[in-house]
C-alpha cells in the first residue's frame, strides 16, 4: 500500500480523521469553504479494500454537494471544483497528512478503542490543533484525563458561506 501523491508536493492544511460520515462532512465543510482538506482512513486494509472505501467517500462527497447545489448553495458545475479539494488518504500516508496539517478533526466510531487508537495516532505525527468529539461522548470522558498536547481547536465558515450552508441543511431537514 503506498501514500498517497499530494497535489504540488504539499499536503492539505487541515485534516479530518475517520474517512466515515463525519470524516465526510467534515471534509465537505472544508471544500466547500474553499479548503483543501485530507480525509484520512487511519485502518490498514488491503488494496482492494482502501479501494472500495476511497470510492464510496468520494460518491458520497459528490452526492451531498449535488444536493447543496438542488438547493441553490452552489451550482452543479462547482461540484467537481469542490470535491477535487477532498485528498482521500490512506493509513500509509497518514503520518504525511497529519504531520502538514495545521488543524485536525478526529470522526472516527465512538468506541474507546478507536479513540484511543486515533489519538495514539494523531498524538505520533501531529503538531496542530485537534478539535475532538463533543464532551457529552462517553468515550471522550473515558479519555479526558489524559494528557494531550495540542490545545482544542474550532473552525468556522465564513459568515456568507455559513449561513447559505445552514440554511440549506435547515431546508433540508423540514423536507
């Protein structure tokens, strides 16, 4: 399994830890706000595997940002532009892509053993600011004693691409 080529030798300033549905959204938000962003899938799988999932995030990115654009957020031609923004990245480039990221996100299943294995992770190779879970997760008070590094970190949209956003999903959710 090999890392990943990043687009001009640099990786993505940020990065979004867990390649499932809020590692997703995560890296849609990011696009979206004209980001380049790394999905990172911090599992060791096989090719094929790393394949399928790679594929699947990528179909799932495209479909949400063509429902932001049934919604007049975007247009379908900006599609392409902003999924391209999403560096899909495996266990194998990892290290390269958190090490260059200057904030991360961690989404990855709420089990103790995947949070403590993602932190062990990004605590490795990581010198930014970590947004983590929200305290109310049973897992993160099982992890709050620990000693972390990096400080909490929170990042926004800008106002304009903020509440187009949200009032797409407030649309969305009363359909």
């Amino acid at each position: 399994m090999t890392a990943p080529d990043f687009a001009g030798d640099s990786a993505p300033r940020f990065a979004a830890v867990g390649a499932g549905r809020i590692g997703r959204g995560i890296a849609i938000a990011f696009a979206y706000a004209g980001h380049r962003i790394s999905l990172v899938d911090l599992r060791v799988r096989s090719d094929e595997a790393w394949c399928k999932l790679r594929d699947e995030a990528r179909v799932e990115i495209e479909s949400s940002l063509l429902v932001l654009a049934q919604f007049g957020v975007l247009t379908r031609e900006q599609v392409p532009e902003i999924a391209a923004r999403v560096e899909h990245v495996n266990a194998a480039g990892a290290p390269r892509a958190l090490a260059a990221a200057e904030l991360v996100f961690e989404g990855v299943p709420e089990t103790l053993e995947a949070k403590r294995e993602a932190f062990a992770e990004i605590n490795a190779h990581c010198r930014a600011a970590m947004r983590a879970p929200p305290p109310s997760c049973s897992c993160t008070r099982s992890l709050a004693g620990r000693r972390n590094r990096h400080r909490s970190g929170h990042a926004a949209l800008t106002d304009e691409h903020g509440k187009k956003l949200r009032a797409a999903l407030a649309q969305h959710m009363l359909v």
